[in-house]
C-alpha cells in the first residue's frame, strides 16, 4: 500500500477523493467587514482617476517634494556632521568631565544671577510703587493744609 492511498478505500483513487486540497476552502463568515484598501491600492485608483495633465501635475509636485527633501537631508547631514566635529573637539583633550562640569557651573551661575536680578527688579518695583503711594498722600496732605496770612 502507497502511502498516498492511506484513509482511501481500496477501490478509490486520488482522482475520485472529493476532499482533495484543491476542493477544499476555508469558508469566511458571511459577517466578516471587507479589510480596507490599502494606501497602495488607494494612490493606485487616485492615479489611475488623474487625466494626463493631472498626472503631469502630481508628478512635477512630487519631483518638487523630492528635492525639498533631498535639500532637508543635505541640511540634517551638515548639522550631523558639526556635531560630530564638536564632540571629537570636546574629546580631543580627554576633559570632556572636567568642560561638562565647568559648563554646568557657569549655567548655575548664570540662573542664580538672573534670579537675583529678578528678585532686585521686583524689589525696586514695590519701592517706587510704594513711593508713589506716599507721594499722593503727601500732596492730599499739602492740599488739605491751611496756609495762614
């Protein structure tokens, strides 16, 4: 006995097996939501819709967007590689550590006078609007006051 013959009766052949691969598919539920198109498919109709002239058009925009891109991908290469040398230079002298903190100290530094700074500005500013206060009352004073002749 073959081995393709095995589950077959002895008089059967492959040709008469009506549940043969070929034959048999899966069934789908009835309810099942169609997936949908994919973007590909999509921009295929879109281009397939577009006249001549259209075509044309959407071809010149995106031959445009390249370039945009292209030149965006020049300007992002350039900034890499400035950064790249600014780093190698950091790391040249082997006190990357030592700038690192340095500069991190002048940072504090910078933020503690500019707080202190801030703190001198709201201090005058509640002065002269305190000032301002005695001015007027001063004069409701020099108003209200008699002079005798």
């Amino acid at each position: 006995m073959r081995v393709s013959n095995i589950g077959r009766r002895s008089g059967e052949t492959k040709a008469d097996d009506t549940t043969s691969a070929e034959t048999r598919t899966p069934k789908e539920p009835a309810d099942t939501p169609a997936s949908p198109p994919s973007k590909a498919s999509y921009a295929e109709k879109r281009w397939h819709k577009l006249s001549e002239e259209g075509r044309l058009q959407e071809w010149i925009e995106l031959h445009e967007e390249i370039g945009r891109l292209q030149a965006e991908k020049r300007k992002l290469a350039d900034e890499v590689a400035r950064l790249k040398q600014r780093i190698a230079e950091f790391e040249a002298d082997g006190s990357l550590g030592q700038k690192l903190g340095e500069a991190l100290r002048k940072i504090d530094r910078i933020r503690g006078r500019s707080d202190e700074w801030q703190a001198e500005a709201a201090r005058l500013k509640r002065q002269v609007l305190a000032q301002k206060k005695e001015i007027e009352q001063l004069r409701g004073q020099l108003e209200r006051q008699e002079i005798p002749l």
